[in-house]
C-alpha cells in the first residue's frame, strides 16, 4: 500500500490511501513479555466468564496477586478483540459508514448441514506473542469448515477463509457473525452477497446469538492451544490443523448425540462395533 521507494512523498501516499501520516513513520514495539503472560491470563478469564469487564477481570487478577490497572486491562482487551459480553444499550445504533444486518437466526429451526454458517475471530496465546484465529462453522453439525491463522486482525484472512469454505463445501443458505469490522465492510459483505448468501449479524455483544463457535474456541483454547507453546506461526499452522483434523473426523459431540462432526456433516453412520 505505501511505497517508501516512490517518488511521491509518504505524507500524500497517506493520503491518497485514507490514512494517518503517523501511522507511515511509527514502527510497532513487541509486546513485553510480562503483558504476554497478563493477555494469557485475560483470555483464560473471559472464557470462564464472558460476562466480566475490565473492572471485574482487574478485581480477579488482583485476587490472584497481580496488580495492575483498569485501564491497562481494558488496553490489552482491546488488542485482544475482547470485550464483556452482555446486552449493551442502543444496540440498533449502525456503524457511521459499515451497514449492520438483523439478526436471522431467531427462532429459525435449524435442521440441515449447509443451512446456517457463522464464522468468528479468536486470540490464540504463542510462546512469545499471538496471533489470531479465524474459523468457519457449519451451525447444524458444527463442522469447522475452513479456518485461518493471521498476525493481524483484518479483513483479509477472514474473506480467504469463507473463499475456501464455499469452493470444498458449496454455499449456505445464511452466513452469521457479530458485528466486528471485519465482517461489516463492504468487501466482506459483498464476497457474501456474490454468491446470493443472506447475510445475518448478532445483536452487539450477545454471545448467545453465536453460541456454537464460542463454544468452539473453549474446545479450541483448552483441548490445544492452552497444552501447547506455539514458538512460531508456522507451528501454530500445524498444530492446528492436526487438532481440526481430530476435532472434525475423531471427536464425538454430546450435542450431537456422540457423533462427529463429519458424520452428521455427510450423514455418515456410525460405525458397526467391532466383534468380541
């Protein structure tokens, strides 16, 4: 996007791409292992309670012997892309320039794989950093159907995943996510609207508007991530995969009355017990 060999000078590069000048000229500082530890710390806490803000979560980690501000907490949510989860007022107040769709699901019976999508982003704790996580499910088998590692929160990674969910698995009658910017702008929405998806969006801050794949990122986080110190993206790639791999082939769902997700995906039978 900038071109710092360019002849054109990097303040009208700016802005000609809409951004700030200083923006240009800053060089990101690595995140301090101690605040590392602390974001480990948060995202273990908001899985168990996703309810508790930056006041609640700095009151439990003072609880734990870890002093640190309000304000610090709420910095770290922030980059994280956490925040409480709860019915917060004005909620049909739209985005100044992003269109937010209703929410479809509501009463909706859901009783067929392809029916319903929704996708979501996570924070994933590394040995020395983070990254972010990006997954496409299918509601009614709960079926990851395409996911992507990123070292940044954007746009680009979310609309590659959905991409290869709809070339390996068709597309769905409607799309669900929340009402993140990713999923807001206008590349997004009309990478949906190409392929004639109706496109839903939860109420700001209702999880329970996206159960399903917050229910995954619990399996996700405590099943993998949480038992592994990611040293590098790549490793995380890996790794990764292998645990969708068991997670979509091997691992039986109660909500699913013991099935995988594969087999009610493709309506698979459960294999014949093996003679004694």
């Amino acid at each position: 996007m900038i071109d710092r060999s360019h002849p054109l000078p990097l303040s009208r590069q700016a802005e000609a791409v809409g951004i700030g000048r200083g923006s240009v000229y800053y060089l990101p500082r690595p995140v301090p292992p101690e605040d590392l530890t602390l974001m480990r710390r948060i995202d273990e806490l908001h899985l168990e309670l996703p309810f508790a803000g930056s006041r609640m979560l700095r009151d439990l980690l003072k609880q734990e012997g870890v002093a640190v501000g309000r304000k610090h907490v709420a910095t770290l949510m922030r980059r994280m892309g956490i925040e409480a989860l709860y019915r917060k007022p004005n909620t049909s107040r739209k985005h100044p320039r992003h269109k937010i769709y209703p929410y479809l699901l509501r009463g909706l019976k859901i009783d067929r794989p392809n029916q319903v999508w929704a996708m979501d982003i996570s924070y994933l704790p590394m040995a020395r950093g983070f990254v972010y996580l990006a997954a496409v499910l299918d509601w009614y088998s709960r079926r990851v159907l395409a996911w992507r590692v990123s070292i940044t929160m954007d746009t680009d990674f979310c609309i590659e995943a959905v991409e290869e969910a709809i070339v390996r698995h068709g597309t769905p009658e409607i799309f669900n996510t929340d009402q993140g910017s990713q999923f807001t702008g206008q590349a997004f929405t009309d990478l949906l609207k190409r392929h004639e998806i109706a496109i839903s969006m939860d109420g700001k801050g209702c999880w329970r508007d996206n159960v399903f794949i917050e229910r995954l990122w619990k399996s996700v986080k405590y099943e993998e991530v949480y038992l592994h110190a990611y040293d590098s993206v790549s490793h995380a790639r890996a790794s990764l995969a292998r645990y969708f791999d068991f997670y979509n082939h091997r691992r039986p769902h109660t909500a699913l009355d013991r099935k995988t997700p594969d087999q009610v995906y493709f309506n698979q039978p459960l294999p014949l017990p093996k003679a004694a």
